[in-house]
C-alpha cells in the first residue's frame, strides 16, 4: 500500500480556493434525495474547505467532517462557526477511519479515495461500509483511464492503476488511482450500485487542452 498524503490547500490561491467554496453539481441531487429518505447523519469523507459540509450543515443535517489536513479541518471549521453551525471534525486517515460501526446515514467522498493505489481504495471502500447504516448510501468519484494524467509517463505507476502525481501544486506527491468502467463496476462487494455515470470535463490550462474524467458512482450497503 502507498503511503498517504494529505493534499496541500495552503498552497492554493485565494481565487482557487473561492473553486472549492462552491457545492459541485450533484450535492444538492443528493441532499434533497437523502433528505427525502429521512437520513440525517452525514460523514463528509475528505472533506477538503468544507464545501459540502456547509452545504448539507445548513440544511439541518448532523454532519461530521473528516481529512488528512489539518489546514482543510481548521478552514472547515472556521466557515462553520462563522455561519453558527456545529459539526464534530476529526484528522486521519481514510484507511482506519475513527468512527464505530454502522454510526453514518450516508457518506459524502468526492475526489478522495482515488489519492491511494489500489489496495488503498478497496480498504477505503471497506471502513466505508463499516461506518455505514444499514441501508445507508455512499456518493463517490473514482478517476478513469481516459483523464489525461493516466498517461503521464513522468508520473511514477505503483500499480498497473495508479500513477504518482509530479507537477508541482497541492496534489504533488499523491496518488493517483484510475479505472474503467468494467473495473469501476467490481470494486463494491457488499454495496449495490444504485447509479454510475462517466462524467468529462474539458478545460485549457497554459494554452494546452486537457480532460478530467470520473465516474460518479452512488452505492447503497446491503447485508
């Protein structure tokens, strides 16, 4: 397994750090439906500046917050307080999550469990069912082959899945783990697939095109 490494938000620009302010698309299809289905108790896995912890927090959810940072806890917890709200925060690991058993209604882990190799995302998606309710679902994103930075030679391959992120930015030195579709769909022992969709983005950085590709997957634990 590859060693960890908390992603480096102090290095960000106040201009990208208003980016990750911001809810993405598919939090608030998830509120209403998770609100719709009476679940209250929310794990905010990686939770980064605490976009979705505020979001889900304002809509009356118990929500507990969790990263490697510390500087993404504190920042987290500094928007909360200023907006009244009360969450429980916890540093670690994702691997050894710190929670008892089956305590969660659903999880929130966007962009996260991919910064392993591939034993590290199987033992993420294990504590994952493990603090889960019965019937409790995960929202998660794990990268595909086809973004641009699977076929970064440069990068070091750990595993036939997983490249070391080298350029320089918070994200130097993490792991990066991709799948394809077919691989995606073998991952979740214990979990139906509720939804997975393969989602494409495309951007220019520095007068060169590049792709961001993800599934979106929703799981639900079954017994």
């Amino acid at each position: 397994m590859s060693v960890s490494k908390a992603w480096q938000w102090e290095l960000l620009r106040e201009d990208q750090k208003e980016y990750w302010r911001n809810p993405s698309e598919e939090s608030y299809y998830l509120l209403n439906r998770w609100k719709t289905q009476d679940m209250s108790s929310l794990l905010d896995l990686g939770c980064g500046m605490g976009r979705h912890a505020i979001l889900f927090g304002r809509n009356g959810f118990d929500v507990s917050c969790f990263d490697m940072s510390e500087e993404a806890i504190r920042s987290t917890k500094e928007w909360a307080e200023n907006e009244g709200l009360e969450f429980k925060y916890a540093v670690g690991d994702m691997l050894s999550l710190p929670y008892e058993d089956g305590v969660f209604d659903c999880v929130m882990c966007r962009n996260v469990i991919s910064h392993s190799d591939t034993k590290g995302v199987l033992q993420a998606i294990s504590e994952i069912r493990r603090i889960l309710k019965a019937d409790g679902e995960c929202f998660l994103t794990l990268a595909s082959k086809q973004t641009w930075g699977f076929g970064v030679e440069e990068w070091t391959l750990l595993d036939p899945n997983t490249r070391v992120r080298m350029d320089n930015g918070p994200e130097h030195g993490i792991p990066h783990f991709y799948v394809d579709y077919h691989e995606a769909k073998e991952m979740f022992d214990g979990f139906e697939i509720a939804k997975i969709s393969h989602v494409e983005t495309f951007y220019e950085h520095d007068g060169k095109e590049y792709n961001s590709a993800h599934f979106h997957i929703l799981i639900k634990k079954v017994e």
